[in-house]
C-alpha cells in the first residue's frame, strides 16, 4: 500500500497516523492492512463515568421532594460533562480507532440529548456496541433506550392518544429519508410503538395497558404489528439500504455523492444489513483511494481536536476550557443543536470558526491567547453576568512533547508533512513551506497544524 | 458630503487598496449598501416576564394570579388609564412619549414550546414549532440579498443560529482589536497573501481560503474603520452596556453592517424575580438611553430600527417561590424614528383565557414583525428568507 493511501485510510477510520506508524505499514498488502483496522475493534470497551454516588442517591428517592430531585438532576449533568469529556479523553488514546468513529457517526445518525447521566451513558453505549454490528439490531435497541424513549416521547405514546415524533423520526431520519413515506404509514407505526417505556434504571418496559393490540396497515402490510415487526418492514425496502449507504458515504469518503458508489454499497448492504460488511466493503474498494476523494473532507472539530491531540498529547487543566472550545468551534458532544444532528461539510466554518482553527494549534501548544467567554448562560444571574469581563486568556493546557518527541523520532519536518497534510497544497503556501523545513521539528509541527490545509482530511 | 458618508468611502476604499490582487474578485463594498439602514436585534435571554414589564394594573386576574409579585399602580410609570411600564424603564416610557416606540402585545406562535433552547431557536430560525431548520433568519437573509459575512455582527465570541445562512454566516466579535490582532499573527499574514487565484475554486480548499480571506478582510475592515469614530456619550459600567456601545460606534462609524445582534442574559426568574427583574431592567433600560442618545448625537439614530425580543414570556399565575414559570407569548418592543405604529399596537393579553397550562395565547404570530421588518426596512422580499408566508403589519 502506498504511503498516501494508508494515510487516506487511517485519516477516514480514525483520527491520522504517525509517519513512523504509516512506514510500518508500507510492506502490506491493502487487505491486510484493512483487516488490521477491523481486528483492531473487533471488541467493544463500554465508556464509564463513576456514577455510584449518583445510583445510591437514586435509591428511595421520592420524586414528590422537590428539592431532593433538583440536586439530583444538578448531579447528573455534571456526570453528563464529566462524560463529554472522558469520549474526548478517549477518542485520543483508543486503540479501537474505527470503532471509535463509528461510534461518533452513529451518534449524529441516531441523535439524542438527555440530561440522566445513566441513561445517557448506556445510550453512548448501545451507539459504541452496536457501531459495526447488524443494522436492524441496532434500529432495534436505539428505539428501546430510555434516552431515545423520552428524546422523542415515544414515552407519551399511548393507544388512546398516538404520540408521532418516534415513528417520523424513525422514517424520516434513521431509516428511509424525507417523503419516503406517507403521513398514514406514520400514524400506523405510531400505532405499533404504543406501550413502550422504560423504568427509572434506563431498562426497556413494555406497558401491555398502553399497547394497541388492534390490526395496523404499514407499507401495504396488513397485522396486528408491533414496533419490532415496523422496523423490519421499513428494513424491507431496498431506500433504507440506500439511505444509510449515502450517510456513510457522506461522511467515510465524499461530501459530493456518487451514485454508482453508493448504489454498489446499497447493493452489498441491503443483503444482510452488516455494517461490518459494509465499511469494509468500502475500505477495500479501489475507488475509495480514488484522488478525488483523498484530503477532501473538512475536518469536523472532533476530528481537528482529536488530531492534534494524538500527534502532541494535550491535558486540559480546566475541564471546563475543553468544554467551551467545543462550543467555539461548533460542536459540543452530547449536546446535538437539534435531532438533526450536526450538518457537517462546509456547514463548519464560517470566519469565526475559520480563524479560530487557524489560531488553535498555537493556542494550545504555544501559550497562545484566545477570546473566551461563555455565552451568557440563561441560567446566568445578574451577578455572574455582570462579572463576566471580555477575557481573553491563555488556556492551561499541558502539552506533552517529551512523546511527541519519541513518536517522530528522527522524523524530518518533511515527513511529518506528509503524514499531517493530505489535500492539495495551495501554490503560496507551498513557498512558505519551504522555509519551514529548517525550522525544528516542534516550531514546523505547529505551523503545519495553523494551515487551511490540516483542516482537510 | 457627511462624515459618516465620507468614512464609508474613505476607510472602504483603503482597505481595497490594501488587500492582495487576487481578492479584487470578491469586492467588500456591497451593491445592495443603498438604503444604510440598520438593524439591531435584542434578546432578553432567559424568558423576559412581560407581564410585569408592561403592567395591566387594572386587571383583577393579575392580582389574583401574581399575590406576591404583581405590581401596584404606585410602583409603576403611567402610561394609559390601564397600564403602566415597569419602574426601572425609565428611558422606555420616554421613548414612548416621544413616539419612538412601538409595543407589540403578546407576540409568540402556534405549539408553543417552552425549553429555552428549543424556543430560542425557533426565533431565531423563525420555523414551525415542529420544524427544525439549520440556519437563521438573518442568515438567511444575508443569503437573499446576496450580502457578506459583515454585514451581520453579533456583538459575542461565538456566533448564534440566528446569524447563520446556508451560504454566508454572520460574524461575532465583542472586540474588533482582538478580532483583528488575531488576524495579524506572522503565519497567518503570510498564509494570506501567499494565497493565488488557483485554488479559489468549487474543491473545499479554496472553500476555506476564501473563508481566512474573508475573515481577515472583515477584521481589518472592521477595526480600521471603528477606530475612526469614538463615543462621547456616558455608558454605564456593565457587559450588555459595552456591547450596545461597542454597536453604536459600528454604526456611526459608518460601518456598512447591516444587522447587529446583542443579548443580555439572567432573566429566568423562576425564585424571588421581583428585585432581579428590576435590576437586570435597568441595565437594558439605562444601556439603551445611553445607546440611543449616542446614536441620535451623530444622527444615525433616524436609520437605525431596535428591535427587543424573549424567546417566552413567563406564566400568568406566579409559583410559590416568588417567581415564575417557562410561560408562552410575550411583547416585542420596537424603537426607532420612523414607526409607522407608535404606543401600543394591539391590546394586551386576554388573562381570563388561558390555554390548558395556564399559558398566555398567542394574538400574533412573531414572523409578521420579521416578514415587515424584512419587507419594509431591509428591503427585501420576505417571502426569499421567509420559509412561510405572512402578511406582517403595518409597523415600519
């Protein structure tokens, strides 16, 4: 495999590759090193906060002491960020790299927010479980979360009163896409998830007095369905296939779609519905390497901050600055902006995101400044608002460059260019990088990652 | 000529004379800059209580709802036989003397959602209750009439849905030095104007030198021409108070910015709202006398139209801390010299119909003030930023 293509593969099943770790690789075929990326996540490590204070708290709580639940819901959001973080923390350091990012596809796939640190936790884990596995099982269990349950108030869904956002979502967002569907097929399958909620552990609870046990008629199917049997309905037409297919498209290879790409995905897809199957289907295909698709994608934050993070290890001293540079730069895990999820693409960057990449890498690396203030919260009182100052501060990162130094042992600065920058380099730009190469390792690191062109993966 | 006018041109055409060759494509001086009219948007972040803001003193309903909260007429700023402004919005009732303000009476919309963060982006996207769209009206607007990422400010370090179009977004700043000094780091100049024509193309790389090139040329532009222009009026001492007078001096700079953006957050008084709403009214109030006075001394204040939005209002019957709840509608204010409704548009709110929650119901729908405020002072169809059709009124 050539050291272009391996890059390719690494930047799109994870988070880059050292230039030493590439250079290992050289030697092997694209099948063994494809194999090795899924080898690599073949097993699943489920992401843990420490949540047993919170459990015992939980225990004999009655709902009825006002005070009592408003601390416990205050608790659970601190879990919630202290999880935000912890995803961050591993997306770093995780050997399970694909499954790692999958894992944070799925979560802009099947969006969802919720405040219970334990429902929420097992909902990142059913994503992280699921990730490569059998689709319809998947669609299966996130309809049975108890995150998703409340997200899209499928716990409101009654046989006496049909609650419908579940079942459109389902259509509309996890399955088939927009007009694929007609608004009776929605109130029918509305009809089928009647009944379904969950207890207070987050574990699925099927209400048999809420369920509507009366004949449905779905896509031309005629039964007295139940949720399972409307997924696998919905799972019969080959547009689910296809639908899913253009999403991991979109995000594996190629903003701009090609149909016979993707028709040729569906195609293997729709056979069995394995995921597995499906990515490595995509990997190993020739046009994946294609030019066109190669440094073509616009880093999402989490790929430009995890980026960095495994070429110079960084340790936020203040959990709190990670939190709000997530919010710079547009995406803050676990807080979707809608069920839509984040748009992705282009959609990134505007001046203000643009410069602040740009500054990022000095930032965090160089005791750069940076202009931070938390938007005023809505909770913000008047005292809190009227201290908050137009800061403009140093991040206290920890940088550790005693393994960065290992890692690119005697590496040139040309070489760690070409494991960095991927996408075609700007004619000006190229001048200036001339100049960098008498420049230490370290100074040409930094400056390599201030580039328009680290932003392309 | 008039200063302001003379700026326009002068720092514009400086700046051009600065900027790299290859920029000469993409032009900041705006075709559409015609009518200089600007807009400023307001959001009292949190849930504003309109109900104690705009007071019905003689309404029983309220003082059987609000026992502990409701306002006595001796309290407030008499306006009509019927009601009264809040005592700290001292600079509001005179506005309304002097027929520059308009109030719109309990604005909201159908399904009315009552999460701070669902309902703030449903003003700002101006959708449906049950619609979810990605870019804001303003955004939106910037695309219709084909405007610049500057042409929108919002006066914050990051940037707001309301702000973000399908193809132009908006740009934040709170400091044009330390937006502008971020711009002028060695590397970053260098990047700049090492940058050709070659890739300004469709590939997403020339998408993102464009993006650096607009960035740095918004921020100099920006810093080099609010730097000409520097205030004399007094401001209070507070944040929301420095951001309204980090606008005026956009805007009598001669800035060719046409929509601003600010908010002052705190006003979800769910526990003893009495003494907090009165305080966090009297820095928007006191901020917005300075803003204007401002405005009005470089007689920028005639195109200049304020609009003052809550994404809900609160609910009628107060809770048992001595605050009170998410609710639904709320006013709108709207402040300017050239209104065509001056005082109160419409009555107030009907607090003996209630919906099953206990909520105001909406008398009218927030995006008839968009659809006149694009239609009448933006100029621009509406119905290009608007996803559904409205009337509007009879306001600008």
């Amino acid at each position: 495999m050539t050291s272009k293509e391996i890059i390719h593969l690494y930047n799109r099943t994870g988070f880059g590759i050292s230039y030493l770790e590439m250079k290992a690789l050289q030697s092997e075929s694209r099948v063994s090193v494809v194999n090795e990326v899924f080898r690599n996540s073949a097993t699943f490590t489920p992401l843990q906060v420490d949540i047993s204070e919170l459990r015992s708290k939980m225990k004999g709580l009655n709902m009825k002491d006002r005070k009592k639940v408003r601390s416990l819901v205050k608790d659970s959001t601190k879990k919630v960020h202290e999880l935000n973080i912890a995803w961050i923390y591993r997306l770093g350091a995780t050997k399970k790299l694909l499954r790692e990012k999958m894992t944070l596809f799925w979560a802009n796939h099947f969006v969802c927010h919720d405040k219970n640190i334990l429902h929420i936790q097992q909902y990142n884990n059913t994503l992280r479980k699921h990730a490569l596995g059998n689709f319809k099982d998947f669609v299966i269990a996130i309809a049975k979360e108890a995150s998703m349950i409340k997200y899209l108030n499928t716990k409101q869904n009654r046989k006496k009163k049909p609650n419908e956002n579940f079942a459109r979502e389902l259509m509309e967002l996890f399955t088939l896409g927009r007009d694929q569907y007609a608004e009776k097929d929605i109130k029918e399958a509305a009809r089928a998830f009647t009944g379904w909620n969950h207890d207070i552990r987050g574990e699925f609870r099927f209400r048999r007095f809420q369920h509507d046990y009366e004949e449905k008629t779905f896509f031309g199917e005629t039964g007295t369905f139940g949720g399972e049997e409307i997924i696998e309905i919905i799972l019969k037409k080959k547009q689910c296939a296809t639908f899913i297919c253009e999403k991991i498209y979109k995000y594996f290879v190629n903003d701009q779609i090609d149909a016979s790409h993707v028709a040729e995905m569906a195609t293997m897809f729709y056979k069995d519905y394995d995921i597995e199957n499906l990515m490595r289907f995509v990997f190993l295909s020739d046009w994946f390497y294609d030019e066109k698709n190669i440094g073509t994608k616009i880093k999402s934050p989490m790929e430009f901050l995890v980026g960095i993070h495994r070429v110079v290890p960084m340790r936020f001293e203040k959990e709190r600055e990670l939190v709000y540079l997530q919010k710079l730069l547009g995406q803050h895990l676990l807080f979707p902006p809608n069920v839509a999820g984040w748009k992705g693409g282009r959609n990134w960057i505007n001046p203000n995101t643009m410069m602040l990449r740009l500054n990022l890498p000095s930032v965090l690396l160089a005791n750069g400044i940076i202009a931070l203030d938390e938007k005023g919260a809505f909770e913000d009182d008047f005292q809190r608002f009227n201290t908050r100052k137009n800061r403009q501060r140093k991040l206290k990162v920890k940088a550790d460059w005693e393994t960065f130094t290992t890692q690119q042992k005697n590496v040139t600065p040309e070489q760690l260019q070409n494991a960095l920058l991927v996408s075609p380099i700007n004619k000006g730009t190229e001048e200036y990088l001339e100049k960098l190469k008498e420049q230490n390792l370290k100074e040409s690191c930094i400056q390599l990652m201030s580039l328009p062109e680290y932003q392309l993966c | 000529m008039k200063r302001r006018d003379f700026l326009k041109r002068t720092s514009l055409a400086s700046t051009a004379l600065l900027l790299p060759k290859f920029l000469s494509g993409f032009n900041l001086i705006d075709e559409a800059i015609a009518t200089g009219k600007k807009l400023v948007i307001i959001q009292l972040s949190g849930g504003n209580d309109g109900l104690n803001t705009i007071v019905p003193f003689r309404n029983d309903v309220y003082y059987q709802k609000r026992p502990s909260l409701a306002h006595q007429k001796s309290n407030l700023i008499g306006i009509t036989d019927e009601i009264g402004f809040h005592e700290s919005l001292i600079a509001h009732s005179n506005l309304y003397n002097n027929g520059e303000l308009c109030i719109i009476n309990n604005v909201g919309y159908p399904n009315p959602n009552r999460s701070h963060f669902r309902s703030t982006d449903i003003w700002h996207t101006a959708s449906d209750a049950d619609q979810y769209l990605q870019s804001g009206w303003i955004g939106r607007y910037l695309d219709a009439s084909k405007s610049k990422s500057l042409d929108a400010i919002e006066v914050d370090d990051t940037l707001s849905l309301l702000m973000k179009g399908s193809k132009t977004d908006g740009i934040a700043t709170k400091n044009p030095n330390i937006f502008y000094r971020t711009t002028q780091a060695p590397y970053f100049k260098k990047v700049v104007s090492h940058h050709d024509d070659a890739h300004l193309n469709e590939h997403n790389l020339g998408y993102l030198y464009k993006t650096m090139v607009t960035a740095s040329s918004s921020a100099k532009y920006i810093y080099e021409t609010s730097k000409t222009y520097t205030s004399k009026t007094t401001y209070p001492n507070n944040e929301f108070s420095k951001q309204l007078k980090q606008v005026a001096q956009f805007i009598n700079s001669g800035l060719q910015t046409k929509v601003y953006y600010a908010s002052l957050g705190g006003f979800d008084t769910h526990a003893n709202q009495a003494n907090k709403q009165k305080r966090l009214l009297k820095v928007y109030d006191e901020a917005m006398e300075a803003f204007i006075k401002d405005l009005k001394q470089e007689d920028s204040f005639k195109d200049t139209l304020i609009l003052t939005f809550s994404e809900f209002g609160r609910r009628v019957q107060q809770n048992a801390a001595n605050g009170t709840d998410h609710g639904t509608a709320n006013q709108v204010f709207l402040i300017g010299s050239q209104l065509k409704k001056q005082g109160f548009y419409n009555p107030m709110a009907n607090l003996s119909n209630l919906d099953s929650i206990g909520d105001l119901k909406y008398d009218i729908d927030f995006r008839e003030i968009y659809t006149s405020v694009l239609n009448n002072w933006l100029d621009i169809d509406a119905k290009k930023v608007m996803h559904k059709s409205f009337k509007g009124l009879n306001i600008v």
